[in-house]
C-alpha cells in the first residue's frame, strides 16, 4: 500500500504546529486492520487517506507499546517497541512513512511520569532491597505506624483507592495513577537518561513530535508531605487544578531536558497534558526553552454559555500571551465526555456540537480535534459488565470511568461494527442505530458534520480571512459570542435562544442554513468581514 502524496511536507516550516489541525487516535478505537476487535497500527495506516481528505496537519496516536493495558496503554512496559495487539516496529514505520507522503505529520504519546508494573526496572526493583539503586529509580517509601503498616502518607490515587502499595519486604511504592502504574523518580538521573533515550528512539525513526502525558506531574513535592483536605468531603483526589501533588516547580527542569532533546531534531515539537488552572502557571510551560504547545482545557470544560465560552477564550488566550506559544484548543479527548453530549446530546447536542467545530477552528493557534469529533459521535451508556476502564474497578463502580467516550469509530455499513472491524465483538460494543454516522454515509452528505469539518479545515488553511493571532470581541446581540480575526475573519455565535440577523459580509460557512439573512439559536457562521 503505496499512497500518492497528495501534499507535501516543508521540510523548512519548522513552526509547522502553531496553527496546526490535529487529528486525536485512540488507537484501540479508531480502526481495526487484523480483525480481532481492536484498533491497530495497520487499521490507521488503511485510514490515511480519509485524514488527508479530512485535511487535518498532523496526528497524535495514544500509547501502542508493550503494555499489560491496566490502562489501555498508559502502563508502558517498554517505551521503545510496539505490543503485539497493535503491530510491531516495521507496520508502526510503514505507516509514518504513508503518512509523510500523504503531507500529515506524526506525533505519538510520551508517558514519562510512570512505568508499567511489568517494566524491566519495576520487576528488578521489587526484587532488590529497601535503599538499592534498583528502588531509586522509584518512589519506595517506608511505612507509618506500628510495623510501617500504614502507607507514607495520605494521598488517593487518581484512579480511587489509596496511592500507596506495599510490598512484600513492607515498603511502599507510589503510584498517583493505578497499582499497575507505579511513578518514576525523576531526581534520578538514570530516569532522566532513559526518557531522553526513548524520545532519540522515536525521534530518529521520523516522528514529528510528541504529546506529553500528565506533563504537571512528574516532580513530586519535597518530603511527601500529607495532602490537606479541601473541606468536609475529604481529600482532593484528582490531577486537576488545586492538587499539591502536581505541577511543582522542579517540572519544569524535566521539560527544558525535553526541549534540549527536541532542539537537535528541527521542526519537532512536544504538547503537553497540563491540567492547571492558573494562567501564569501555565505560560512556565511555554517559556522558550520548554513545551512548544500546552493544552488549555478551559474551553474543554466551559459551559455552553456566552459567558463560559468568552471566558474560556480570554483566559486561553491571556495564558499564552507573554509566551513563545500559541494557544492550543481542545473540545473533547479520550479522558472526557465528548462534546456532542457535553452539550445535550441528541439533536440539541449535535446542532451545538456544529457550532462549537466552528468556535474552535476560527480560534488562532492550534487545534486538537478527538477521532470521531468529526461524526459529530456521543457518548454510549454501555451496560456495567462491558465496562474496562479501571476507575469503575478501582472506585468500586462509584465512578464509571471513561469508556463512554472510546467507543470505536463507525466508518461504514448498517450494523455494528459498521466497518471498524471484521470481528463480531469489539473492544467495547457499538451501538445499534449508528448508521447515519458513519463516515461513508457523512462522506457523500453536504450537510453532514464531516463535510462540516473538512469544510472548516479546507478554509481555515486557505484563506488569508484567517491571518494574524489576536482576537478583536466585536459588539454582539443579546446573548451571543463574536471576535473578528486581523485577516478579517468575523466569527459569530448564537446562543440567544432565537435567530439573530447577521452582521455585514460576505458568508463564509455556517454550521446550520442562514436563511433571510439570520443565524438560527445555537449556530455559529464564519463571514469575510
């Protein structure tokens, strides 16, 4: 399988990425090229020309190495080869290679906060002794009270439960994610070494670039103090914003050893997961010697409201604004609810969902957009014993998890798995009453969301309307959203619960029909201003 390039790619574009369109792969859901249920390597490499019709820049793969999946991949057993279920190194090259020639770029994840419990070094640290150089590589602790039988400290895992396994010998090792998930020590420099060896790894086999995981996390607060609880609820328990654990200053010496790295390989790049919540905070990422691009989840997480969205920009926007970076907007991941039911599900959610594409792709910077944002797909209510996510196993099914948002994709036919696959059972089920949304079905619809977003894509790297980076907020009605780019884009957005007449110029798209010169509610129209 040879595709024509189509595009090509600058090799002198160095800055390719800061008004990139990304294209999000859940490797497990996008596509399935063996037949066994779940994505893979060859099922992305067989999609490739889908995404360069789509007209999407470059792509971020989720983790595909040797793992037990205790986390679907997030547990890296081996950072520098390929597990079995998606492939080996030769299809992982194949596929970097059709993607070049196709003009798309390639980033893959970077999980350099924790290991596998199966990783080489983990195994030789639970057989070594308590103060080896084996244990170093870790967080291994002795225990509290009577016998060391209490755990180190206070702190919860992400994932429920305690943070803290204790071993055979009675020490404990730290794992802020799942058991299986123990955490590095990066005041180590073994540890250090061997992320830079595994970024050369993939560097040197042509990857343009890499997605940090959990980017705030890998520095630990001196002393492992106690986390002091929040209020009457108890401890603050997630790697968001307010949680002492995370986002500590010497991360910051990680990321400039991260940049040093990617500075000998020009025109790479590294986005970093930082789940902050204050704007100075967050521009320490982007200084010049750090992160290219951070994600800003304001607008992930903002309400559809005129007032949650204008704030959602300003801030994402204030974030980078003393910094090298553009600011860089995400509407949905493998972690969240997708934003179709985010936003009402249904009719309702799907209309507001259009509206929000367009939000997004009018914003200066770069986008991220999830595998199946452009279907405009929901999130599935799956029945308790489908569930894998090891949040419902670990919080004792108090918290479903994130399954709902990792459905497979739907690409073609009339009845699950609607081409994602030949098996009859999939990773996770796909839901009867999907065949309007696959991708062959909105491929031959004008007015299907994926002619939406490859309409949006195609304009928003052809037209000069979309120049400059700042945002003008332009006197809006009641109710509804509007900034003009200097190229002299103008993007409005109605939430006012009625039709709104436009303002002057010429349309450019719209996410719902302008008809008699008005914008419906909940619709968003780009104009040549």
């Amino acid at each position: 399988m040879s595709p024509e390039p189509n595009r090509t790619l600058s090799t002198t574009d160095t800055d390719w990425w800061r008004d990139a369109v990304f294209y999000q792969i859940y490797i497990r859901s996008f596509a399935d090229g063996n037949g066994d249920g779940v994505g893979d390597l060859a099922g992305i490499r067989s999609r490739l020309p889908y995404l360069a019709d789509l007209g999407v820049d470059a792509l971020w793969i989720t983790p595909f190495y040797p793992s037990p999946m205790a986390d679907h991949g997030y547990d890296v057993a081996d950072p520098r080869d390929v597990e079995p279920v998606f492939g080996d190194l030769a299809g992982f090259d194949a596929l970097l290679a059709d993607a070049h020639a196709l003009g798309i770029r390639v980033t893959v994840d970077l999980v350099p906060n924790h290991s596998s419990h199966d990783h080489e070094w983990f195994q030789a640290a639970l057989a070594a002794a308590p103060g080896s150089p084996e244990r170093a590589r870790y967080l291994f602790r002795d225990g509290r009270g009577p016998d060391g039988a209490e755990p180190p400290n206070n702190w919860p895992s992400v994932f429920g439960g305690p943070a803290w396994t204790r071993v055979p010998d009675g020490q404990w090792y730290l794992h802020i994610f799942a058991p299986e998930q123990p955490d590095l020590n990066f005041a180590n420099a073994e540890v250090v070494a061997d992320l830079d060896e595994t970024m050369r790894f993939w560097l040197d086999r042509g990857v343009d670039g890499f997605r940090i995981d959990v980017a705030h996390g890998m520095a630990k607060p001196d002393g492992l103090p106690d986390m002091v609880p929040m209020d009457d609820t108890g401890l603050l328990d997630d790697h968001g914003p307010g949680d002492h654990r995370f986002d500590q200053d010497g991360v910051h010496v990680v990321h400039r050893r991260i940049r040093s790295v990617l500075d000998q390989y020009p025109g790479t790049m590294a986005v970093g997961e930082v789940w902050v919540s204050d704007d100075e905070r967050l521009a320490q990422y982007l200084r010049e010697d750090e992160l290219q691009l951070a994600f800003n989840f304001k607008l992930l997480t903002a309400e559809w409201t005129p007032e949650g969205l204008r704030d959602a920009i300003t801030h994402s926007l204030a974030a980078v604004a003393g910094t090298p970076a553009p600011a860089c907007w995400v509407l949905s991941n493998h972690d969240r609810p997708r934003h179709v039911t985010r936003y009402g599900g249904g009719e309702l959610g799907t209309r507001r969902a259009r509206a929000a594409a367009l939000l997004q792709l009018a914003l200066p910077g770069a986008a991220y957009l999830y595998n199946g944002d452009e279907l405009g797909m929901p999130d599935v209510d799956l029945p308790d014993e489908v569930l894998q996510d090891p949040i419902w196993f670990r919080s004792g099914g108090a918290d479903r998890g994130r399954d709902a948002c990792r459905i497979p994709v739907p690409w073609s036919g009339t009845e699950p798995s609607y081409g994602f696959s030949t098996a009859a059972d999939t990773w996770l089920p796909m839901p009867e009453g999907w065949a309007s949304l696959t991708a062959e079905a909105q491929r031959a619809d004008a007015g299907s969301m994926q002619s939406l977003y490859r309409d949006a894509i195609a304009l928003r790297a052809s037209s000069p309307a979309f120049a400059g980076d700042e945002v003008q907020w332009l006197q809006a009605p009641d109710r509804c959203v509007a900034f003009r780019r200097p190229g002299g884009l103008v993007c409005l957005l109605n939430l006012s619960g009625s039709p709104v007449l436009l303002p002057e110029g010429r349309v450019l798209l719209s996410s719902a029909p302008v008809e008699d010169g008005s914008l419906p509610d909940d619709a968003a129209v780009w104009l040549q201003g």
